[in-house]
C-alpha cells in the first residue's frame, strides 16, 4: 500500500483548521479539563498523606516482626545454653523406670506425659534415671540416657511457649555441649551430649 500524499495531507489539515466548534462547545471542553486538572490535583493531596502512612505502616509493623523474630533466636540460644549447664552437672536419680512413658504415673508434678521423641530411635537408648528440674522456669524432666556405645546424653521434656515450630530443630554447641531443641506436640524436647 502506498503512502498518503502530500497533497491529501495538506488537504485534511485545512479542512480541519477551518471547523470552528460552537461557543458552547468550545467552553464546556474547556470548563471540563480545567475542572479534571483540579480533580487530579486534589486526588494527589489526598494520596500523598494515605502513601505515607501506608509505608510507615509497613516500615513499622517489618521492624516489630525482624524485632520479634530476634527475641524468639534468643530466648531459644539461652534455653539451649541452660540446658547445656544442667547436661553439665551430675544429678542424682530420682526416678526409674524401664521407659520414658513409665515415668508418667511416678512423676505427678507434670503438667504433661514424658514421651519417648519420635526423632531418637528407642532400642539405642537405656534409661539411667530422671529427676524434675526446671527450664526457663516452667518444670521439666530430666532424663538420662545411654547408648549402646557407652556415650550419655540428657533429655529434657517440658512445655514452654517458646518458639519452636514443629518440625523444625535448632543446634547450638557450648562448650563442647551439643544440644538440639525441637518440639513434638505440645512438648518442647531438648537433648545434650558431649561432642564426639
């Protein structure tokens, strides 16, 4: 197809310079885009104060959630770091059983049955003894175990609002103490053992 000619241009152009549109035609459109530049102008005096709050909400409510999250990898590193101590410290026996699910009728005082954890595989372990103590001041089990080569560990049961998702578990390592937290149900489990 060919290009328009000039001449046509030329043509269009003339025709359309030469339409005058009525009086009240011409000042209605213009009476319409002075009053639509008005509407925008107003629309943005009122949006900048609503993006503004908006960012300092978010601003605001990010800062609390990062806030938050350190709160909880704190409180969670000194549990571990309690629990390590206590691993640490011999304790007498105050309670045996041939299970951990056998401790329940002895030891009254919890709030919550000791369960064997589903992560530790039960024919590895001998229960030595258990004992209450207490982990960021809500009472526990303590419960010492062995296994088959000869190595100790110190598992803790207790309920505690502290946030450990199910699912997931934490490390930490003092002082050559290995402890993991994690928490099955409504029971948070901590076990510690000396690096090997």
């Amino acid at each position: 197809m060919s290009d328009p000619s000039p001449d046509l241009d030329n043509r269009l152009r003339d025709y359309y310079e030469s339409i005058d549109l009525p009086p009240d035609v011409s000042g209605d459109l213009v009476s319409l885009i002075r009053h639509s530049n008005r509407e925008d102008r107003r629309q943005l005096w009122w949006q900048r104060p609503l993006v503004a709050v908006a960012i300092f909400t978010i601003c605001i409510l990010s800062t609390v959630l990062l806030a938050q999250t350190y709160f909880d990898r704190q409180e969670l590193e000194r549990v571990a770091a309690e629990i390590a101590l206590n691993h640490v410290r011999r304790f007498d026996t105050e309670f045996e059983a041939q299970s951990i699910a056998a401790l329940t009728p002895e030891m009254t005082q919890l709030d919550f049955a000791p369960v064997h954890p589903q992560r530790m595989k039960y024919e590895n372990y001998e229960l030595l003894g258990a004992r209450y103590c207490t982990i960021n001041d809500s009472i526990a089990v303590q419960i010492h175990l062995e296994d088959e080569q000869d190595h100790e560990y110190t598992l803790y049961e207790f309920r505690e609002a502290i946030d450990v998702a199910p699912g997931k578990s934490h490390e930490y390592t003092f002082d050559e103490i290995h402890v993991t937290l994690w928490q099955e149900g409504e029971v948070v489990m901590g076990l510690a053992q000396k690096k090997q």
